[in-house]
C-alpha cells in the first residue's frame, strides 16, 4: 500500500496526496534548479576570464564594454541556442523511442541527421553557401524533405507505415545519403572545410540570427510533442487498444513524425548533429520518473538542456585557448552513462 500523507483542499476537505507524487514534483524542481545553474555557468564561464561578480554587474546593466559585448553578444546567445537545441533534442528522441518502441532509437534513426548534412553539402557545393544563416534552411528542408520521403517509402505496399518500416526505411535512405554527402564532401575539399564545424555539433557562434528564423517551427514542434505524449501512453498498450480508447493511430503517427522531423532537424540545422542528447536523456528521465509519456516529455525539457549547456561549458575550458565542439562532449559523457543505464530494466524497458 502506498504510504499517503493528508492535504487539505478546502475547509473541511481531506484527500490522500501520495509521496511519489510529492517526490517526482520535487524532482522537477530540482531539475528547474540545474537548469537555472547550468545557465548561470554558461554565461558565467568561458575563455574569456571574467569574474562572477563582472558578470553579474553587466547583466544588470553595468560592466564595461568588453564585459558588455562578451556576456551580451556571445555568451547569451549561444546560452539560449544551447538550450534551444537541448530541448528539441531530448524531447525529440523521447518521441521517436515512443514511437518505435525501440529504447536505443534517436532522431536520427529516420534519417534526419543524414537528410540534413546532404542538404548542407549541397548548398555549399551548387549553391556557394558559405555561413551559419544559410546552412539551417539546406538542413531544414533536406531533414523535412527526406523524413517524409522515409515515410512514404514506408507506407507503400501492404499494410501501414508501421514503426519497423519507417525504421528500416530511415536506415536505409540514411546510409545512401551519408555516402552521397561524404563524397561531395571529398570531390569539393571546400565543401569539406566548411561542413568540419557543422558536422562536428557545435555552439560556437550560433547566435540568435541562426535561431530566431527557426522558432516557428520549434514551437510547433514542441507543441505537437506535448500534445500527442497522452496518446502515445494508449498505443504503447497496442494499437488495437489504443483505437478502443479512441485513439486515431494513423493521426496520432503522422503527428509524432512531424513533431520529431521539426523539432529534430531544426536543432540539427542549427547546431549541427549532436549525438547522445536524444539517445541517453529519455533513458535517464523514464528510469526516473516511469514509462508515462507525458512526464518523460516533461523531464526531457528540462533535462536535455542542461547536458547540451554543461557539456558546453566543459568544451570551452578542457582544451585551453581552444574549444572542443558540444557534440564530441556529449559522446564523451553520454556513452559510458547510457551503457550503465541500459544495463537497468527500468531504464531500458519501454
């Protein structure tokens, strides 16, 4: 039996609230804590030496123009693209292991990863893109473009899209893709050059030029995301009883691939691809707070920034005057944490 402790309602009124209720908001409030922390050493730490309190100074509105320039016109910006991009990530790979019912599943088992970098590559070579700004929308629509491709190469023949098909599909056009843009990449060594940065996930100076043109789509993303965790509870009881409780399973798959195609190719647009983010956070958010979507979506939000943001401060000051990009971090940190997690039922089972 569940130990309770009473909460008053209203005058009168007694109900039973119970303590796992009570730990797991807690917890979210612990995990509001750390991302609050995350952001102040973000904009806190860097290259740049500059103390707490000159930080804190400018952001109230004092400081020196240096101080200005360095917290305002760099380390801001990039602090919100990080968490951007860590939110888009997380919930995104929540989504599609949901969705596939595969607990080693990410984004870019759909081939959104490849659908964009194929796109990069081809604004550089036939189309002389050469910065930030013009890279997102090639990777925008080639990660749009090629997942609705992946679906329909999965709808065909018999049967429905199901999520065995949509995955070999997105294997499949991945790996084509993949080696189509490795070799632009190696018959146009300008090509290469510049894609070393994108490919590596990075947040070195991504600002908000790159990530203002994309937020409709994120919160477009985020929204469907948020909107279809209670229906992807029904059908990971079984398609059938799902379609009893009233669940339309066709929306409701068409609905989870928009979402992840959004929300995944524009924080894979903007930063690059960034590895493990989507893989290991759901993993460390159901072992938590339990196989109910909505509450892994929920921890993903707010879980998923503060690796991206923490790996990024680690990449800033580890290799000294340089940086190491996020995304070689989060395979650094993500990579013995996922294999211990996967080890544990709780966190592995879906």
């Amino acid at each position: 039996m569940t130990p309770t402790s009473p909460v008053v309602d209203a005058p009168g009124a007694v109900r039973a609230y119970p303590r796992g209720r009570r730990a797991r908001l807690g917890t979210f409030v612990a995990l509001i804590a750390v991302l609050l922390a995350a952001i102040a050493l973000s904009i806190t730490v860097g290259a740049n030496p500059i103390g707490p309190g000159t930080v804190l100074d400018t952001i109230t509105g004092g400081g020196d123009d240096e101080s200005r320039f360095i917290v305002w016109e760099q380390r801001v910006p990039r602090t919100a693209v990080g968490a951007v991009v860590g939110i888009a990530l997380g919930i995104a790979g929540a989504l599609i292991q949901a969705f596939t019912r595969n607990p080693l599943a990410d984004p870019g088992i759909l081939g959104v990863n490849s659908g964009a970098a194929f796109a990069v590559a081809v604004g550089i070579v036939f189309f002389g893109v050469t910065d930030i700004s013009g890279y997102v929308w090639f990777a925008c629509a080639g990660a749009l473009i090629v997942t609705f491709g992946v679906y329909a190469i999965g709808a065909t023949g018999r049967g429905a899209a199901s999520p065995i098909r949509l995955t070999l599909a997105g294997i499949a056009v991945g790996a084509v893709l993949s080696g189509a843009t490795t070799g632009l990449t190696l018959t146009h060594p300008d090509a290469f050059d510049r894609m070393r940065g994108w490919n590596a996930g990075s947040l070195l100076e991504r600002g908000y030029d790159v990530l203002t043109p994309v937020v409709p789509l994120l919160v477009i993303g985020l929204v469907l995301a948020f909107g279809v965790s209670s229906a992807m509870n029904s059908m990971a009881l079984g398609e059938d009883t799902a379609r009893a409780q009233g669940v339309n399973v066709a929306r409701t798959r068409v609905l989870v691939l928009v979402a992840v195609t959004l929300l995944a190719g524009t924080a894979t647009a903007v930063a690059g691809p960034i590895g493990f983010v989507g893989l290991m956070v759901p993993h460390v958010v159901r072992w938590t707070f339990g196989p109910d979507q909505r509450r892994i979506v929920a921890g993903s939000f707010l879980l998923s920034p503060i690796l991206v943001l923490l790996s990024d401060v680690v990449g800033r000051i580890v290799v000294l005057p340089s940086e190491m990009p996020v995304g070689i971090v989060t395979a650094f940190v993500g990579a013995p944490v996922l294999i211990v997690l996967v080890r544990r039922r709780n966190a592995s089972a879906l």
